[in-house]
C-alpha cells in the first residue's frame, strides 16, 4: 500500500505478552508524521454524541468522558508493550501539559492485562501526569474496534467524536487540527 510523500506501507507487528500473542500493534510513525492528522481526519456526517467512556485510573477513580465537557478530549488506546505508543507518550505530555488548564486533556486507555502496581511503576517511569485509565484488553471501546495500536479518538467539547487515528500522534498535530476545527464548536474562544 502506497501514501503520498513516498511512505511505504504500514508495518504490522504481532507482538507477545508473556509467551502469548497479546495484540497486533501498527507502526505508523512514517504515515502518521507526512500526512498529519490525516488519518484523524474530521469525521464528516458522522459527528455524532460520543459514547459514554466510564472507567478507573490506577487509584480506582472513575473517570467519566461527560466529566471533560467543554474541552477538548483526546482518548489514547495504548499498551506497555508497543513502540510505537511508547514513541507518542512524550508528545502526548507535552500535549497535556500545555492544555490541561486550559482547554483539552489526554486520558490514556491501557489495553492490557497487567497489574495496577506494574502499570503504576511503567506511569512513573514514564513521568506520565495525564490520566491513565484501565481499559479492556479484548479490542473493544465505546468508540468500535480498537484493530490497533495507538489509537487515538479526538472528543470535541460539545461531546461529539470528531476524529481518529490509528498510529501515533503529536502534540502539534492534535494543536493544528484542533485549530482548524475550533470554528466549528459553539462556544469556542475567538
């Protein structure tokens, strides 16, 4: 499969979790850096209200999607053991710590069966400080089948699911689509 800007096709890896296959995860850093948000691309007669999210971070707080109203959400599928989410979790703080107060957070989704005391170690390691939530390892969200990972659903501040990207994502990717969509949300600053 061929992509503008001569990016060659997307790389799939199967990757184990302790001796099983525990997912497929895309590695489309190429993909996602040449065409942007691209992939994350508006989502055109399809906005629609997003799916109730509810789920735990790792001190067992429920986290409600309805809870972030009026900001931007970007919802982050991930795992421990993909590169490739691994590669966009700096970009994803960067992100989080310029908006949080302002007008979007980051809630990452882990999508693996690990304990809350590892996950909470990896968190550490990493300096995460957005929210990590603990998903579902099946492939599943309220917003359809997770196929691979990273994948990320961008949740606009009326509610509404306006993108997704399958691949990593970057900081001034997620700024630059929010900026040419902020027009389109009631409300928004000028």
């Amino acid at each position: 499969m061929k992509f503008p800007g001569g990016t060659s096709r997307i790389a799939v890896m199967i990757v184990l979790n302790l001796g099983r296959a525990a997912a497929i995860c895309m590695s489309a850093r190429k993909i996602a850096l040449s065409l942007g948000w691209l992939a994350l691309a508006l989502l055109p007669g399809v906005l629609r209200a997003a799916p109730e999210l509810s789920l735990p971070d790792l001190h067992g707080v429920i986290h409600h999607l309805s809870d972030y109203r009026g900001k931007w959400v970007l919802v982050n599928y991930w795992a421990t053991w993909c590169p490739p989410c691994l590669q966009e979790m700096p970009e994803l703080e960067i992100f989080y710590a310029t908006h949080k107060d302002k007008d979007a957070v980051v809630l990452g989704v882990n999508t693996e069966t690990i304990s809350t005391e590892a996950l909470g170690r990896f968190v550490d390691e990493q300096s995460l400080t957005y929210p990590i939530l603990r998903g579902d390892e099946g492939g599943q969200s309220p917003f359809g089948p997770i196929v691979g990972l990273p994948t990320s659903v961008l949740v606009g501040p009326q509610g509404k699911a306006v993108a997704r990207q399958e691949g990593p994502v970057t900081a001034q990717a997620i700024e630059a689509f929010i900026a040419r969509h902020a027009d389109q949300t009631p409300n928004s600053p000028p």
